[in-house]
C-alpha cells in the first residue's frame, strides 16, 4: 500500500518559459524558487503555498488540447475568493465564477498563457 503524504508539484508544459514566468510571477504573484537545478531544458519552479510547487517546462509546440469544460486543471486553496475575484479583475484576467459545484463548494476558474486552467477554491479537499 501507497503512503502519500500530499502532492509534491505539478508540472506544466509551455510553449514560451519567459511568458509563462510573466505570467505565474509578475501577474499572479507567485515566488519563482532559485533551488530548481541545471538541468539541460528551460523552465522555472514557483512556490504554491508552503510546500507545493508549480514547475514549468519547455519545449511544447501544439496547442493544449481541452475545452472549456476544465477537465485538465489544478487547483490551489485560497483564503478568500472574493479577494481572488478582486485581484484578477484588478489584472484584466478572464475568470469565471464564483460558482458553485454541486455539492456548493465556491470555485473561480482562469486560464494561464498556455490555456491551462487554475481552478481556486477556499475549501481543503
């Protein structure tokens, strides 16, 4: 049997590293990490909440291949999602929500560069 403790990062696959740094850094505001080695490809690793990792990768030509429906995404748990709603409108960033899931946990959805969709939500699941 498995012990997983949580997830450790999610790994994204990006068109254009320095867009995608703009994006994660300069617009969302998330800490970009120094501790990503030398490896032989681009990319960049940002700090999500106190453990977790968001790393980007280089290297992907075709276009992310899914609809609106949201089906490839992650999520991160937020304080407050009005905050969130506030923020994004304050950057000029396409969101949708709050919504409701059906059992009534509040979700703002947006997509990143790439079209890669960041679900937020203030519950711990």
């Amino acid at each position: 049997m498995l012990s997983i403790i949580e997830i450790n990062h999610v790994s994204l696959w990006v068109k254009d590293v320095p867009i995608s740094i703009n994006f994660y850094k300069n617009i969302l505001g998330l800490s970009q990490l120094a501790s990503r080695p030398n490896f032989d490809f681009q990319g960049a690793w940002f700090a999500l909440g106190n453990r977790q990792q968001l790393h980007i990768l280089e290297g992907r030509t075709e276009d992310v291949s899914h609809s609106h429906s949201r089906r490839n995404h992650f999520a991160v748990q937020v304080e407050s999602l009005q905050a969130v709603a506030v923020f994004l409108q304050s950057k000029d960033i396409i969101f949708i929500g709050p919504k409701a899931r059906p059992d009534g946990i509040m979700q703002v959805f947006i997509q990143d560069p790439d079209g890669y969709w960041i679900e937020f939500t203030e519950i711990l699941l």
